[in-house]
C-alpha cells in the first residue's frame, strides 16, 4: 500500500529521481519493486521515510 501510494503521487520517474534504486528506475514494477525491498532494509528504510514525508506534507 505504501508503495502504491508513493508512486500515485511521484510516479515511477519521481521515485526514482528521489531514490536511487535501480527497480524504480528501469522497467519498474510493485512486484519487482516489493521483491527488492524485502530483501533490502537500506532501501526500505529510504522508501518509509520518504512515505512518512509525503504525509507530513500532505497535512
């Protein structure tokens, strides 16, 4: 949900513009996208904070 949400309001080339991970850059998907970040605590830990700012500028 997270990620969906994120890429709802960046969309891909956003994210990936502010996240330097290659699944958001080339043929991005949410399930190669959710497959890395499993595995990736550094790039999830970027993904969450990244998803708590939006929210904090959306209030």
């Amino acid at each position: 949900m997270m990620l969906e949400r994120l890429v709802a309001h960046y969309e891909w080339s956003g994210l990936g513009a502010r996240i330097d991970i290659r699944c958001f850059q080339n043929e991005p998907s949410i399930n190669s996208s959710l497959k890395f970040l499993r595995r990736t605590p550094w790039a999830r830990a970027k993904v969450e904070a990244l998803y708590l700012d939006m929210i904090r500028s959306r209030s």
